[in-house]
C-alpha cells in the first residue's frame, strides 16, 4: 500500500529553545519512502540523526526564542506488511534464547509498571497457552474495560494510572498493553505512528509484542484497521518516542496530521482468534 502522510506543528517560542522531532516515517524492510519533504517556516538549521537501532528519525533544531516557527513534514510512503501465521506458535520464546536487542523490551520502564501488574495478568491471562491469542485476549480486555476518552490523561499518565482509572487514549492503551505482555514475560514495545482514516487526525499510538521470532502490531483502541498503518518509531514506552521534546521555553500553537491512501484498493485487515493470522510491521 501506499500513503501520502503530512504532519504540520507550529510554535511559539519565549526564550532559546531546542527541539527534537520524531515526526519521519521510519525506513525498515517493511516501509519505503518514495518521497519526502522538510520544510520550516521561517528556516532554519536542522541536523537528523537516529540511534538504538534506527528505531526512529530524529530532527533537531534550536530557535533563538521570540519568534514562532511552523515545522510541516510530508511522504509518500510504501508498506509491506508481512501476514504471519500463528497456530503453531504455543509458547513465548524462552528469555535465554532471546537476542540482547530483544531484552530490554521485557524491563519495566517509565510508563510501563510491569512488575506491578504481575498478578492480575496471571489472573486474567496466565491460562492462555498460545501467545498470540494470549495477546489478543489482552488487548480484547483492555478495549472492554478501559474507556477511550480524547484528553483524559496527560503526559505524566502511566499503566498503572490507567488500570486504576480505566480511562485513556491511545497512548495510555498501548503502555497497558506492553506492561500486561512484559509481566508475561512477553517482549513489547511501543509504536508511534501515521494512521489512516483515525478520527480525528492525529499521531497515534500503538504496540507491538515478540512473537515466534516477528515483532506483531496490536492496537487495543480498535480506531484503525492494522494495515492502515506509517510508522515512525519504537521505543520501551512514549519516553523514547515523542512526537516532540523541547528544553526551553516555548508553547505549541498547532497541530495537524493526516494520513490518506495513494491508491484506491485498500482492504482493511483486523485480528480473528479464528484465523490465528498476525501482522508484522517489521
């Protein structure tokens, strides 16, 4: 599939300030970029860089303060997702067989209390011999007992925050989804992203967790079919994948985001327990 994705993010900035964007479509074997395009307005100098992996593109840049600025970034992107079948796969690969780079998603981290959620996800979820239907259940769980709600929660909200109060966005959603997997001892890590037909535009948030050896998208907010999906980074949990981080003094005064098809045949594609069929974005 192909997508013409475009984020437009506009500031107002006090004092001399430095910003990180994590706004880029991420290039993986599974996504190209045809096209794409950085424009700032008024411009100025801007140096991308990535690291853990390639998880993310990074772009940095600093205005002087007293001033605003628009930042607008645009692609034409090509998807190739990978359909992987999962009824053979009845047990989560085994900790010491899994690779260094894989091991950090199984730790606790900032939003992520995975160690605190142990039983209830042995009490919920620790009967479900195969893994992938052991993830789907989780994600089931969590669409029927956490609210979605558009700014309920704020930047400081963590898993254990929404448990508590059953309320969220996407964001929210998917750090309960990697912290439920994690107390598993199932891999998973989070995934900002482009995403088409989302109501209302915005950047979403996903997760994906390690399963037979793939890296499988599931989203618990059920806004958007698994295919529609731009990603732009990975990360343990929002800490590692912001949209924006700013150190100094500035105000954001606008945000627009769109995702739409480039071609007409898009057949969305949802997770069946009864196909037992996973989505890799790998």
């Amino acid at each position: 599939m192909k997508f013409n994705i475009q984020s437009t993010i506009s500031y107002a900035v006090s004092a001399p300030t430095t910003f990180i964007f994590n706004i880029h479509a991420i290039r993986s074997n599974s996504q190209k970029i045809l096209t794409e395009s950085l424009v700032l307005d008024p411009p100025l100098a801007v140096e991308e860089f990535s690291y853990n992996g390639g998880a993310g593109r990074f772009v940095r840049l600093k205005s002087e303060g007293n001033a605003n600025f628009t930042i607008n970034y645009s692609a034409t992107v090509e998807t190739n997702y990978a359909i992987i079948d999962q009824r053979q796969e009845f047990q989560t690969v085994p900790v010491a067989e899994l690779d260094g780079d894989i091991i950090p998603f199984l730790f606790p981290s900032r939003y992520c209390q995975s160690d605190k959620l142990q039983k209830l996800a042995y009490t919920e979820f620790g009967s479900i011999e195969n893994v992938y239907s052991k993830v789907l259940a989780i994600t089931d769980w969590i669409y029927n007992n956490v609210e979605y709600r558009s700014g309920s929660t704020d930047s400081q909200t963590a898993a254990l925050d929404t448990i508590t109060d059953r309320v969220g966005v996407c964001r929210d959603f998917a750090h309960l989804g990697i912290s439920l997997c994690r107390a598993l001892s199932i891999p998973a890590r989070y995934l900002t992203c482009y995403a088409y037909t989302l109501q209302p535009p915005d950047f979403h948030a996903c997760f994906e967790a390690y399963i037979g050896g793939n890296w499988i998208v599931f989203d618990a907010t059920r806004l958007v079919p698994l295919n529609s999906l731009v990603k732009i980074a990975n990360g343990r949990d929002a800490a590692d994948a912001a949209v924006a981080s700013i150190f100094g003094n500035a105000m954001s005064q606008n945000i627009q985001v769109s995702c739409e098809v480039a071609q007409d045949d898009f057949t969305p594609f949802w997770y069946n327990d009864n196909l037992m069929n996973g989505l890799s974005l790998q």
